[in-house]
C-alpha cells in the first residue's frame, strides 16, 4: 500500500477498543483491519465486520 490512508476502499480509522487501526472495505460485508507502523503495515483481520 503506497497510501495506507487514502484510496480505494474507503479507509477509516477505527474507535474505542482498536484505536490506532484503520478499516478499508474488501467488499460489501468484509473489510481489511491494519495497522501502520513506520516502517510495516500488520494486518490484523481480513474477514467479516470489524
């Protein structure tokens, strides 16, 4: 991901318990949770609604 914070997928960032990651869709009902450090990006679900 070049911009993990913009672009297709409509990216947001996630509240409450996962403060800090960010939500981008996959599809109508699955979505992609990650998490940007400096230098990585940790996926930490891929599957399903936050």
């Amino acid at each position: 991901m070049r911009t993990p914070f913009e672009g297709i997928g409509k990216p947001e960032p996630l509240r409450f318990g996962l403060q800090g990651a960010w939500s981008r869709r996959i599809d109508h009902a699955n979505r992609l949770v990650y998490v940007v450090t400096d230098d990585a990006i940790a996926i930490v679900s891929v599957r399903d609604h936050y």
